[in-house]
C-alpha cells in the first residue's frame, strides 16, 4: 500500500493530510502556522504533522512516496521554490528542498489556488469533466485550468490570477495597486466593502441592525439581508453576480472549460449571485460555449488543496 501526504498551508493555519493511493484522504490535522516565527519553524512543523499522521497509523515515514503542499504565493514548482508569499513573509525560499531534507521524502510545491483546482477536478466537482476551471472567490479571486489532469501554468507560473482583470466602471483600488479589479467587487471581502459603501452613503438598510459596526459586515450579513428581500442586499448580489458573469464570459471564450468549480467564502452566496451571473454569462457568451457548460459549487471545501497537493506530488514523483 502507498500513501501521500497534502499540506495546505495558509497564513493563519496548515492542515496536513494523509491519502491512500486512491487519494481518499485517511486523516488529517490542523495547527496554527505561526507564520511570525520564522519559516523554519512554519516548516519543521509541518514535518512534526506529518511524522504525527505517519504514527497514527503505525506507518514508517517511509511508507509515503511523496509530499505535496499548496502555498498562497507565487511558486516556481519546478524548483520548488517560493518567489514570494505575502501572508507566510517568505521571499526566495527553498521549501521543497528544506521539507524533504527534514522527512527524507519527495516534495513537491505549488500554488494554492492550483491544488484546489486540481483536488476538485480529480475528487470533486470536476470529477469526470475533461477540463475544469476552478475559481475561488476568498479574501481575493483566483483561479486555476485542469485540462485532463494536467495544470496549466502560464510561462512564469502566474497564469490565473482572475481577481487582477480590470472592470470597466468599477473605481475601487485593489491590493496590488490597479483600479476596479474584479476582486474589489467579486470577493468576500469586495461584498463586504459594497455593504459598507452603501452605508456610508445614506441608504436605508437591515444590513446596519445587524452589526454593531459597519466594519463587521461579511458576505454571511449580506445574504441574510437579501432572504429578508432587503433592497441594498438584493443590489449588491445582483451587481457582484453580474460582474463576475462578465470576468468569466472572457475565460469561458478563451478556455472552453467544460465545467467552472466555484470556491471559497463567498460562493456561499450561492444562487444569490450565481443566478445573475448565469444570466450574464447567457447574455455575453456564444451559443457554443454556453450550451453546454456546467457551473457547480466546490465540493471538497477545506480538504481541497490537501487531495489536489497530494495527488499533484504523486504525478510529478511520477
Ligand atoms: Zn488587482
């Protein structure tokens, strides 16, 4: 029997996974990444995490053929090295390299985003579908191409960074420094930051009764003012939904993906804005492409990223 280990590693928590070879994930654990104290100690935890899973199971270390890990940063996954992650402060870091000296085992790195994409296109949602644009609409917007079980990555590994096209119309300033990126808009934070705006302007929402300051709003408030049939809520949905049809009428056409997996905080929203986006995408997309695309929501939730790390370290070990 042979075994895998995932790690998601995000800036406030790493999960660790262990996997069969059918990539069923068996177990996992969760502990705080402590990003503050340095990266060997975010590292040599994660090797604690994964000797601890091995143990669970009276399994030798050596009973895991490789490691994946999904990163929320700029990766170069050939050289398994980190270019840059915000979240973690990691710049320039030979992480693979590091990990697989402290476990003796193969380590393969990646992209967040992707091994999300790839968890959900191999065990999720996007099972069974030849190409699978995964998006996740988080604190931003990616997103990531499967096409028959292989990633896509672009030529300096930044293919996907769906959040950073420009909306004609919209004026908020993103994190990266441009003007009316989708993310403003179409991220759980964009909605939060659309519910505030509406109150700072006057208008009359149940929105304000829910909070004790308009700094507390998330995406959760504004659904649940928008099943009260609340004006603003229902404006914010149908504007975010709209939006997000249109970024995505450009990547189905360029893509032709046969399946688009919805992800991450915001797609809890659900049909409150899929619905307009739908009608958007209908609206903007050629016959062709509309006809037989299929939406659905993330299936995996949190243990995307440890199955499609996994399963992305057993095909690069090869
Ligand atoms: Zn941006």
């Amino acid at each position: 029997m042979k075994y895998y280990a995932g790690v998601d590693l995000g800036g406030t928590n790493i999960v660790c996974g262990l996997l069969d070879e059918q990539f069923n994930l068996l177990d996992k654990v969760k502990r705080p990444t402590e990003a503050a104290k340095g990266a060997d100690h975010v590292i040599g935890r994660i090797a604690e995490m994964i000797q601890e899973l091995a143990a669970k199971r009276e399994l030798p270390l050596e009973a895991i053929q490789s490691v994946g890990a999904g990163i929320p940063g700029l990766i170069d996954p050939i050289q398994g090295i980190c270019r840059f992650a915000g979240n973690l402060n990691w710049r320039d870091l030979d992480v693979s390299a590091r990990l697989s000296k402290l476990l003796n085992i193969p380590v393969f790195i990646d992209n967040d985003v992707r091994m999300y994409a790839l968890g959900e296109a191999e065990k999720g949602a996007g099972q069974g579908y030849p190409v699978v644009f995964g998006i996740t609409l988080g604190t931003g917007i990616a997103a990531a191409l499967v096409e028959n079980g292989r990633l896509y990555y672009g030529g300096r590994y930044i293919a996907g960074e769906f959040g950073h096209i420009i909306m004609e119309g919209e004026t908020r300033t993103c994190g990266c420094g441009m003007v009316g990126c989708l993310e403003t808009v179409a991220s759980a934070t964009g909605l939060a930051k659309q519910a505030r705006e509406h109150i700072a302007s006057g208008k009359e929402t149940i929105m304000k009764t829910m909070v004790s300051s308009p700094d507390e709003l998330t995406a959760a408030h504004i659904s649940r003012a928008y099943d009260e049939g609340d004006q603003v809520a229902v404006d914010i949905m149908n504007h975010t939904g709209t939006l997000l049809g249109k970024g995505l009428s450009y990547a189905v056409t360029l893509l032709n993906p046969d399946v688009v997996v919805i992800g991450g905080g915001a797609a809890n929203a659900g049909e409150r804005i899929f619905a307009p986006m739908r009608k958007e995408l209908q609206r903007l997309l050629l016959p062709m492409y509309w006809d037989h695309l299929e939406i659905k929501t993330a299936e995996l939730l949190d243990d995307a990223g440890v199955i499609g790390s996994a399963v992305n370290a057993a095909k690069r070990a090869g």
